[in-house]
C-alpha cells in the first residue's frame, strides 16, 4: 500500500518536473543537478561542489556520482530500456560487468520499482535520476535513518520529500515551519533551538542560490533575514550581495561556510524535542542540512540560557567543539634561568656586568630571589628548544630584575600615569607600532612601505662601523661594544626601506638586535638594528601578511596573513617551521605565549586559536567575539589570554580550562592594542575610538577562580560588570591608539598617529 | 523587496553598462548587459568587502583609493581606480535633482611645474611624548565638552546633538561654533543639509529656533568666507544651495516667525547696498533674493539694480589681469541678476496677463503719482519699445503690477517701465532671453510716450545717462574714439535724446549695422556672439542707414563705454533708458567700485582698450 502510494505521488511530482524540463533544456539541466545535489544521502560527502551540468563528466572520478550513475542504468534496464543503457554506459565509461554486479544487489527493493512503474517516460534519465537514488538510499540504511532511532520514515513520505526539493517555493514554508516550531517550545529549549536560524537560514539560502532560484532566493533571503543575530550582520550582507550560482565559486566565506561544518552546542533535551518535531513533520530537507553542514555537540545537562549561547557564538563556523579544548595545556612559565643578582648594592651592579661573562651557570644553584619551582602547567624546559642565553642577554636579565623591584604595584587604587607617543606629521599612515622591551627603542611601521624606528632614550642611533674600521678596533677593550659603533650616523630615527607594501606589523626582538616586519608585500623582513639594514625577507604567505610577533625567548616568530594559515619561522631558517591551518579566514593577529611553547592566533572568522609549537595542533579554539580580532595579550603568568576584536569588546580566556571567563565592554571602536601591566594587575586597551581604558584584571581573574564553573560542559556564566572592572578611561586627542605598553617599571606608554 | 535591494548596495542599472559598452564600440543586448550590470554589482561589492579587510589593518576608519586598488590587486584583477588623496574629495551636489558626484578637477601639470613657488617639504615624521595622565589622574573629562545650552538635555538628545555635530564638524570636537568653520565649504555643505534636515523633519516643531537657522544660512549665503578667496572652492553652489534653503525655511516656517520675510529682505538689502562688499555677498544678496520669489526680487533688487549696476559694469570692464578673479565674480553676480530679473518680468507678465484689463487707466496715473525715491522712478518709463517690449507682450502696461504685495510703502513699478529699465541694463541678453515671446507689435506702442517725452526735456543734456550709456556707441567708440582718448566726461549727449521712437528705431538699425561691421574687433570681449545672430537675425531685417544713428551715438559713447563687456547686447534702447530721471553719471560717481576700488577707472587710459574713456 505505501509503495502504491508512493508511486502516485512520485508520478504527480514527476509531471511537475517534466513540464518544466520540456520548457528548456536548461531546466533540464538543472534538475539534474537538482536531483543530485540534494538527495545526495545524508552520511555521505556529496560533491556539492561540482558545478558539471551533465552526468558524463560527473561519472569521471567521484565515486559517489558514480553510485547514482550505477542506479540510473539499474533502472533503466529494469525498464527494459538496453539502449539508453547503452548509450549512457559508453558515456560514462563505465564498465559493463560493474553494473551487473550492482544491478543484481539492488534489484530486490520494491520502492523502486513501485516508482518506476508509475513513470512512463523512462527514457528522461535526468528526471529519473532524484527518484532513483532516493528509491536506492530508502532501501540502503542510511546514517540518516540510523540517527533517527530506527524509526523507519514512511517511504512515500521521504519520496514526497525528495521530489518537493526541487521546489523552491517550499523552502520559506520549512523554515517557517521551523520557525513556528521553536517559538513554541519551552523557553529554556528554545534560546538552544534558535541557535539553528542562521546556519539554517544560510544553506537554504545557498542551496537556493546554487540552484539557480534567484528571485526565490531573494524573497527567502528578505523573509528571514531580519530574524537573524545582530551579530551576523556582516556575514549576511556579504550572502545578501550573492545572488548567482557564479559568484558562489571564489566566495571565500560561502566556501567555509559549504565545507565546514557548522558547530552548535544543544543539550539533549532540546535536540530529543527537535529531531522528535522534524520526523513528525518528515521534514526532511531540514534534517538533510542538519546532517550535512551542521554538527551539533550535543551535553548533557541543562539547557544553556541565550545570554550563554550569545556569548559563545558569534563566530563564522558556530562555536568549538567542546573536544577541540580539551588538550592538555602547559600554560605555566619556563623557569627563569637563575642569575645572580645583587639586589641591593648599586655598587655591585658594575661588578656583576663584568662577572657576568665567567659563567655563573643558571641551572645550578637554586638561591635566586625568587625560588622558583617547577610549575606543574609549565612545559618542560626543553620541549621546544630554545637558544642560549648570551652574555647580553643575561645582561638584559639583571637590568630587568633590577627594575623589577623598582616597580610600581599597581592595583585599582594606583593606577598607572600614561605616556603619550604621538606620531606627529605621519601622512603617509602609521600602520603599526612597536616597543623594546626595556623601553628604549620605538618603531613605527607606515603605510608608505618604510619602518621608522626611534630612540626615546637620550642615546642615539648608531650604525655600525664598516668592516675596514672595524679591523682597527682594540677588541679586548672593555668599551668595544661602544667603539664598534659609528658616530657619524648618530641620529634620533632610523628609516628602514624594503617593503613594496603597507607594513602591517613590526616587533622587536627580545635582545633589542633585531626588527621584524610584515607587510602587504607577502613578506616578513628582519631588520638588524646594528647595520639598520634588511637581513633577510622571509617570503610564503604570497598575501599580506598581517601580523608578526616575536618570541618572547627570541629566534622564532610567528607571522599571519590573508593566506589563513599562521607560520612559525626561526629566523635562521628562510622556511617556515611550522604551519598552522585551520582558520576559516584571514589570520589577522597573532602572539606568542610567554612560554614560547603557543602561539596564539585571532582571525576573521572570530575565533582565536591557540597553537601548540611542539606540533603545530590547534589545542584551543575560541569563540564569541562577534567581529575580526585584531588584539592578543597573554597575561604575565601565561594563564590567561584576552583579546580585542573590531566588536569593541575586550574577553578574557581561560587557558589551561579553555573558557571564556570574562567580557570588558565599554569600547566603542576596534581595539587595536591590548597588554597586562608587568605583574598582571591591570589590563590596558587602546581603540579608535581615541581612548586607552584600563581593566582591573585581577578582579576579573578571581572572580573566575571562586566561580564553580562547569568546566566539563564548559558553560559560562558572565556577569555583566566591565563598569566595576572598568577602572579609567583616558581619552587622547583625535589619536587612535595603535600599540601600548607597560615600561619594565609599570609605566603606560601608549602610541598612536594624530590624526586630525 | 528590490527597493530594499537597491537600497542596500549601490546599483549599476543596466543603461548603464549599455552606455559603458557603446562608449567602447560594443552593442549589447538587453540581457547581456543586464547579466552583465548584476555581475559588476557583484564584483563591486566583492571587491569593496575585501578592501575593507586593508582598511582595518592600516588602522584607518576611511576607505581610500589605495585600499580598493589593493583589493583588486589581490583578486588579480586590474585596478583601476586612480591615485587618492588624503583629504577626502568633495561629494558634489547638482542643484536640481538628486545627482551626486565626486569633484574631479583638472591639474595642468604644466603650469604645476613650472611654478615657482614650490611647496615646502612636509615637515618631517616625528614622535612626540607627553605624560598625559600622571598616576591615573589627568584629564579625565570627555573631549569636546558640550557647550552649556546642549547640557541641559536629555539623554537620547544629548546623544543626537553628539551625533549631529560629530557628522557635520568631523572628528574635531573643537569646532563648535558655524564661523570657525567658514574656511571649510564641505563642513558648512554639511551644515546645511543638517539644517535641511531639520526643516524637513516632520516631526519637529522648530518654533524660535527658526530664527537661528535662518541667521545660519543667511551666513552661508551672505558671508563672505574665508573659503571663497580661493577661486578654486566652489562656494557659489554653497550659496544658492543655501539660497534654496532659505526660501524653503521661509515657505514652509515663515508663519512661525512674525516678520521674518521682512528681516531677510532688510538684511539682503542691506548687503546688496553696500559696496564695499565683496562681489560673492552681493552673488549670495542676489540668489537669495531669487530664491525668496520674484516679488522680493521686485521690492528690493530691482530699485537698487540702476545703483548696483555702475558698481557692477566698472568691474565688468576692467580687463586688467589683476582684475581677472574680480571680473569672473562679478559676471556670476551678472548671471544671478540676470536669471533673477528675467524670472520676475516673466512673473509679472504672467501675473498681469491674467488680471483684466480694466485697470489701464490706473497705470498712467500710478505711474505718474509716486516715484520720488526711485531712481528710475515708473512713471517717466514706458516709452514703449516696439521690439522689446512686444516680447514681453499682451498689454501688460496696463497694470500697475504688485497689487497683493503686503509691503505697503512699496509701489510697484508697472512692467513695462521695470522691462525698459532693466532692459537698459542688460540690453539684448535680457531681450534673448525672451525672444520665444509673442509677437513684436502686439504691445500697443507709446500710450504714455508723450509725458515720457515731456519729461525727457527736462533732464536735458545733463541726464539720459541711460540713453548713452546703452547706445550702440560701440561701433561709434571704436569709429570714433581717438577724438576722445584723453578725455573723460565729455559733453554728455546732447539732447539728441528728443528724438523720440522714430529715431529709436533708427538707432537701433543702424547699432546693428556697425555691430556688425566691427564686430571683427570685437569678438575678443563679446561674450555671446551667439545671441547676437540670433538677434540680428531675428530683428533686423531691414537695415537702414547708419549714419543718422552715428552722431547720436558719439554723444552716448560716454556712458555707453562702461558697457563695453557686454556690447554685443546693448544695441538699441537709448530711448527706454533715457527716460529715467536720475542722472546716471551721478550715481556712477557715487558708486565704488566693487572688489578693487577706483582702481579698474584708472586703468582705462593705459590699457589698450585706450579708447575707451574713464569715467
């Protein structure tokens, strides 16, 4: 009875079709594709991609077009049809004996031949081609049905449901119907159930699009499209712009959106009450987008509130699978290597200097200041190597502990005094900014392809003297390190030419000897600060290259750009190291954890991912920022990450729990800068919107550490308080602020172009 | 839904890509090029996304020509867009219709180059530091402090007026008040289409605030910025943009504001009437005038039009190179005046056609009755000028026109007299301007021309400045001009003016005669030999004899000299103008000269123009 039953409706479908098909050829076409495209059964990975308009090509190669070709000759010849068999064979170039052994598997199933007796016009492999590959993924198990409890869906039901795809009128009344649905659920289930709107909405949207309904697109696309996120604004008014089948091919976010799949948390009880809904109405083309684009985590436990969904969302490709954070993370500091270190006596300081070359070997004794125990977050000293320590280096250490105790505690109730470097007369657009770590040494990257870089300390600039000259120097003085450098070229700023392109990134090396620059040329560049001249240009991103960030241990350094991958490069190498793909769009920021051991990236796409050096796997993903993120910065002890997105919001992460702990708003513009005082206590963040404001950390960083928070769901509960974290504002003149820092003393120095 | 569509993006329509593709030599079908219009749609905002990406990353919230070309240079496509600016380029508006676009000037290069004065160097990159918050403390109040009227509002409001002085004045929040910010015309543009807004706004009820917006435009038509010495900003559009505003707030809140009309005229009046205002106040006086409705035009440019004139004419006439800048705004105040009179006479005509034409009678005596404190006061004017009145036509003497004017102390100037004064000043370029008019001799000729001609006497030789000044004496100038070289202020024009319509005729004929004979040595000053054929064309059909014209015109070279810049038009109309009473030598005496006083007089001699005689 369902057979007959089904042969019925599939005829009445079937007509539709056919009336359209001897309208053109085209539509002909079309419903090949049509057929294809969407009753490719769930589990398996349909070339949605392919674009070929007849079946011969499609044969070639892909396996799964092969399959539904394999059918089609099924049928026909159980239609007694041998020459289009034939004809269809020898095009496709298959071979016979393939077909025979299909053809005996599958002739057993009665559903398709209810259905091929009700059609008449046999010869039309193209209309035949939906039915008979819905009648062979009816009577194969599919993982569809296996997903749907075993609960067998009528077979007239899903043969209805195939042939109604191909009408693109329908797809407003699922989604509405979704639509209807869900507003009618229990409020807890229906915030979680409202997560699937957008990623709905955009598929049907692009299958519309795919298949050539563009007025119906269009109507699908202004029906629905208020209903969705703010957040996604920008994502749809790129979907909004694409209305031909054409421009799909080359639409990066459309691509991401087609081969990723979109990632939605439900607990079970709201995805019991959805599949439950969805195989009473048999909607099927809903379930099939389900199954196919979307990946849905589903937990156990409460349903999560919208204010939680609304935090973690946001993102291109929805929110991280709780897997993807589940990695283990040494986010703990290296230990220091120990220097003695005269604390007190000023005296000591000039004896220390010249101690300092006879070896007084870190590792072995254990009596520095601080005593240092091994963290048990922290990495093994030596899981990725790092470089020696030279001379100047622990030079540099001294002097910074030395500065360390002279340091400002700094706290809500001491906040700290703010320096200003403004870029006075920078028409040519000042792109980027960067300090040395000892304050001594400011450069700035234009938009006019050159490196400017600065003493801010009375001392100058100096090259080195030339090769000849420097044969003449008494090298066993104890001053060489001064004579070695030329007088002549003292001056206030050096300028570095090399790049072809806007520089977008710059960053000192810890040893104050080296420059790093990445431009819109595709290439990072490492500028020796000694010559004040281009070392090397380190070239494999071929597009922009957005960012670039040295190591804190110096040697390595991370780049990203337009090309979505982050490369980690050691600076003797002229090849990346490492590799980081996974974003689904531009790398636009990237930063090194202070253990060197990560590497922390933001994206377009909204995520940030963190990288782990050793291996180059993403450990962690982050999602919730609704915009490009265009500042890190890792607090001091390594635990934390906060981060700065064109959103205006500042969030802070958990690291080592993978967690959102905190959201700061209060910026109205894109934050460029982001960076923790010296000892973790305050946040500082620079915007366009002309304003350093200063978070009080801390607070936010206990208030997590007394929270119970469910770390194995990984729900959050954020309390709105970035007006009680909020500790200053400061305003600047018409100058954006593009970089800040805090001297080794706890000093704010802020940067940025006046920019009237 | 398309609306919204269109709304959304910018469109290419499919005429567009039509016209692109003709333009290069391709014919297009219909959908082609609309296949073809989508896809560049497409692309356009393709390529505007990914631009934005390098916006960001240069840390800028403007969008220039460099991010777009990156863009495109990144998608592998050529790019196309030329080199930016810094500044943003002025966005355009045409006045009529919702046309925008983007000010493209031309650089001569060669005159770039060879420049002498070389721009400085821009002063070198530099960092600065400041302290500018110690220990946290500092500053802390917001920038751009709101001025204590706006303090007391509320939330929402306080948040608009942020919005609104953010949108007009930029970023700088240092620029409060209308007059800092007169140097820069796109700042005061965008004032006004604040205001235009405001106006606009159903919504809100501007009461008292009518007042200021209308003194705030009023300065942008009447002022003359700081904007306006470079000839290259364009503040001429500010000012009629501003005009139309103005007539708009007037129209549609005038009733809010008791007496405003009257306010705007004194104020406009006031600025026109005075001298020593630069000629783009006097621009700004004349389209704001326009702008109010031709009866304002009536009441206030046309009485003050004989004593702005010589003030107009001496800048006119000045061919010095020194003069150049002076003498092109002086013929956009020329232009206004011109547009402005033209639209009142055709107001009136219409005004009058339509009224019967009972009041005939009372024409002569109005005209008669008053006029003490007009200059060319109506009743001595209608010496009816077949040819040029009769484009006027349809017995539109016979009114005494501005009956429904409120401003009671006024008289109207019958239309007529007005045409004849007006055409004194404009001559032929007024007439041609209404040459689609009915035809010649349908205005019943010289009903009042005998007081006319009783009048005539009386000024004697002295006055009928008019007549001379307007006479053909070109063609006598140039004939003649040697005797008179050195010699200003020769005999006025013997009362040869007595010489009633007959010898207008004469005069006018043989003006053509001469203009045309000369006209070889004139084509350099002419600024419209166009309307010169066609009135010669269209007039002159039967030439007569020059000569009796001829002494009549040495007499008038006088006045007529001043005229020189525009003589194509002034061909015949010693008759009309002689009629007015005032002398115009003495309000030509009076007169300074606008822009660059006394100074265009003393050129005459030296100046190759030599025969022309300074006044």
């Amino acid at each position: 009875m369902a057979a007959v039953q089904g042969g019925l409706v599939d005829a009445g479908a079937e007509k539709d079709i056919k009336s359209e098909q001897s309208t053109d050829g085209w539509a002909n076409n079309n419903n090949t594709n049509d057929g294809r495209l969407l009753s490719a059964s769930p589990g398996s990975n349909a070339s949605t991609g392919s674009n070929s308009k007849t079946t011969a090509p499609v044969a070639a190669g892909d396996t799964e077009d092969q399959q539904t070709l394999l059918a089609v000759l099924q049928f026909l010849r159980k239609n007694k049809l041998s020459d289009s068999v034939e004809v269809l064979r020898r095009e496709a170039g298959l071979p016979e004996d393939l077909l025979d052994t299909k053809s005996g598997d599958s002739s057993g199933t009665g559903s398709g031949g209810a259905a091929g007796s009700a059609d008449t016009e046999a010869g039309d492999s193209s209309s035949l081609l939906s039915r008979v590959t819905i009648s062979s993924s009816t009577a194969a198990p599919s993982p569809k049905k296996a997903l749907s409890g075993g609960d067998q869906p009528d077979v007239s039901v899903v043969l209805s449901a195939y042939s109604q795809q191909g009408d693109p009128a329908l797809y407003e009344t699922y989604y509405s119907g979704l639509k209807k649905f869900i507003e009618s659920v229990l409020d807890c289930h229906r915030a979680e159930l409202s997560q699937l709107f957008y990623p709905l909405f955009v598929h049907m949207y692009l299958e519309l699009v795919y298949n050539n309904h563009e007025s119906e697109a269009k109507a699908f696309f202004e029906k629905f499209n208020g209903d969705q996120e703010c957040y996604y604004q920008d994502d749809l008014r790129v979907l909004s712009s694409l209305t031909k089948k054409e421009h799909m091919r080359g639409n990066e976010t459309l691509l991401d959106f087609r081969t990723s799949k979109f990632v939605l948390r439900i607990s079970r009880d709201s995805y019991q009450l959805l599949k439950r809904h969805l195989q009473e109405r048999q909607n099927n083309q809903i379930w099939n987008i389900i199954q196919e684009h979307l990946f849905i985590d589903i937990f156990d436990g409460m349903p999560r509130s919208k204010s939680q969904i609304d935090a973690m969302s946001g993102s291109l490709a929805g929110e991280a699978k709780r897997e993807a954070n589940k990695t283990k993370v040494y986010y703990g500091l290296l230990k220091e290597p120990e220097i003695e270190l005269p604390l007190d006596d000023e005296d000591d300081e000039a004896e220390n200097e010249e101690g300092k070359p006879k070896k007084k070997k870190p590792k072995k004794d254990s009596m520095g200041s601080k005593s240092k125990k091994q963290d048990p977050n922290a990495p093994s000293q030596n899981r990725i190597p790092l470089p020696e320590l030279k001379d100047s280096d622990k030079l540099d250490k001294i002097m910074y502990m030395k500065e360390a105790t002279k340091r400002i505690r700094l706290g809500p109730d001491n906040l700290p005094s703010v320096c200003f470097y403004t870029f006075l007369n920078a028409y040519q657009g000042l792109t980027a900014v960067d300090f040395t770590d000892d304050s001594s040494l400011l450069a700035g990257g234009f938009a006019d392809s050159t490196v400017r870089v600065w003493s801010i300390t009375p001392k100058k600039l100096c090259k080195v003297k030339s090769a000849a000259d420097l044969n003449l120097i008494d090298k066993e003085s104890d001053d060489v390190l001064e004579r070695i450098m030329d007088e002549k070229t003292a001056s206030e700023s050096k300028v570095l030419y090399g790049h072809s392109g806007p520089v977008y990134s710059i960053s000192f090396s810890p040893d104050r000897n080296y420059l790093l620059s990445s431009s819109e040329d595709g290439t990072a560049r490492l500028w020796s600060l000694l010559t004040f001249t281009c070392l090397v240009g380190y070239k494999g991103h071929n597009y922009p290259v957005w960012d670039t960030h040295f190591s804190p241990h110096g040697y390595y350094f991370v780049s990203g750009g337009h090309d979505r991958v982050a490369r980690l490069w050691a600076t003797d190498h002229y090849q990346p190291l490492r590799i980081f793909s996974g974003h689904l769009a531009d790398v636009t920021c990237t930063h090194f954890h202070p253990n060197s051991n990560y590497v922390a990236t933001g994206s377009s796409d909204r995520t940030i991912r963190l990288w782990d050096v050793l291996n180059g796997n993403c450990v962690r993903i982050f999602t919730g920022h609704k915009g490009p993120i265009h500042a890190l910065a890792f607090s001091p002890n390594g635990k934390f990450l906060a981060s700065g997105a064109t959103d205006g919001r500042v969030l802070l992460w958990d690291i080592g729990h993978g967690l959102m702990i905190g959201e700061l708003k209060g910026h109205t513009d894109t934050i460029y800068a982001l960076k923790c005082s010296r000892d973790g206590e305050i946040l500082a963040s620079g915007s366009m919107d002309n304003t350093v404001r200063l978070w009080d950390s801390m607070k936010a960083f206990d208030d997590l550490e007394t929270d119970d928070f469910t770390a194995a769901t990984g729900h959050i509960h954020l309390q709105d308080n970035s007006p009680e974290l909020l500790l200053g504002t400061y305003m600047t003149k018409s100058t954006p602020v593009v970089h800040l820092h805090f001297t080794r003393r706890n000093l704010l120095l802020a940067a940025g172009a006046y920019n009237p | 839904m398309a609306e919204r569509e269109e709304r959304r993006f910018a469109e290419i329509s499919r005429e567009s890509v039509k016209f692109m593709a003709e333009s290069s030599g391709v014919e297009l079908g219909d959908d082609v090029a609309t296949l073809l219009a989508e896809d560049v749609c497409y692309r356009l905002r393709e390529a505007t996304q990914s631009s934005s990406q390098f916006m960001r990353h240069a840390k800028r919230s403007k969008l220039t020509v460099e991010d777009f070309n990156r863009a495109l240079h990144w998608s592998n496509v050529e790019a196309i867009c030329g080199y930016g600016a810094q500044d943003s380029l002025p966005f355009r508006s045409v006045k009529e219709g919702e046309l925008f676009f983007v000010e493209d000037k031309d650089i001569n290069l060669v005159e770039l180059a060879l420049a002498t004065n070389i721009p400085k160097g821009c002063p070198e990159t530099m960092v600065r530091v400041n302290v500018s918050y110690l220990d946290g403390k500092g500053n802390v109040e917001p920038q751009g402090t709101v001025p204590s009227a706006v303090q007391s509002l509320s939330d929402d409001l306080l948040t608009y007026y942020q919005q609104i002085t953010r949108a007009i004045l930029g970023e700088d929040p240092h620029l409060m008040k209308v007059k800092s910010v007169s140097h820069d015309l796109e700042q005061l543009n965008r004032l006004l289409h604040m205001v235009k807004s405001l106006v606009q706004n159903p919504y809100l009820y501007l009461g008292s605030y009518v007042r200021s917006l209308v003194s705030s435009v009023m300065y942008c038509i009447l002022e003359p910025l700081a904007a306006s010495i470079n000839p290259l900003n364009d503040h001429w559009t500010l000012r009629d943009y501003a005009a139309l505003l103005l007539s708009h707030i007037f129209w549609t809140h005038g009733d809010l504001v008791s007496g405003l009309y009257h306010q705007i005229l004194l104020s406009l009046q006031k600025v026109l009437s005075d001298p020593v205002r630069p000629l783009c106040s006097h621009y700004g006086a004349v389209v704001g005038l326009h702008a109010l409705g031709w009866k304002a035009v009536e009441r206030v440019l046309f009485p003050h039009l004989s004593a702005y004139w010589a003030n107009l004419q001496a800048v006119l006439d000045d061919y010095s190179v020194s003069n150049a800048q002076v003498k092109a705004d002086g013929h956009k105040v020329y232009g206004a005046i011109l547009v402005a009179v033209e639209r009142l006479l055709k107001m009136k005509a219409q005004s009058l056609s339509q009224p019967a034409e009972a009041a005939s009678s009372t024409y002569a005596a109005s005209g008669f009755s008053h006029g003490g404190h007009r200059m060319s006061s109506p009743g001595l004017s209608p010496p009816t000028e077949p040819l040029s009145e009769g484009t006027l036509g349809i017995a539109s003497h016979l009114q005494a026109g501005g009956a429904g004017c409120p401003w009671e102390e006024w008289t109207p100037v019958p239309l007529p007299a007005m045409y004849c004064e007006l055409y004194s000043f404009f001559g032929d370029s007024l007439a041609v301007r209404f040459s689609t008019g009915p035809g010649l001799g349908s205005y019943p000729p010289c009903t009042p021309s005998h007081p006319v001609d009783a009048r005539k006497e009386l000024p004697g030789p002295t006055s009928n400045p008019d007549t001379t000044r307007k006479m053909p004496q070109l063609t006598a100038n140039l004939n003649i001009s040697p005797r008179h070289d050195g010699s200003p202020r020769t005999d006025p024009a013997p009362p040869s003016l007595a010489a009633t319509g007959s010898m207008r005729s004469l005069t006018r004929s043989s003006s053509s005669v001469h203009r045309s004979r000369s006209s070889s040595s004139r084509t350099g000053q002419c600024s419209a030999s166009l309307s010169r054929e066609v009135f010669t064309k269209a007039r002159f059909t039967s030439p007569q004899t020059a000569l009796p014209a001829f002494s009549f015109l040495i007499g008038g070279r006088q006045m007529g000299r001043r005229c020189q810049g525009r003589r194509p038009f002034q061909t015949a109309f010693a008759t009309p103008a002689s009629l007015t009473a005032v002398p115009s030598r003495s309000y030509a005496h009076k007169l300074p000269v606008i822009g660059r006083v006394g100074k265009p007089v003393h050129r005459w001699t030296c100046s190759h123009y030599s025969l022309h005689l300074p006044l």
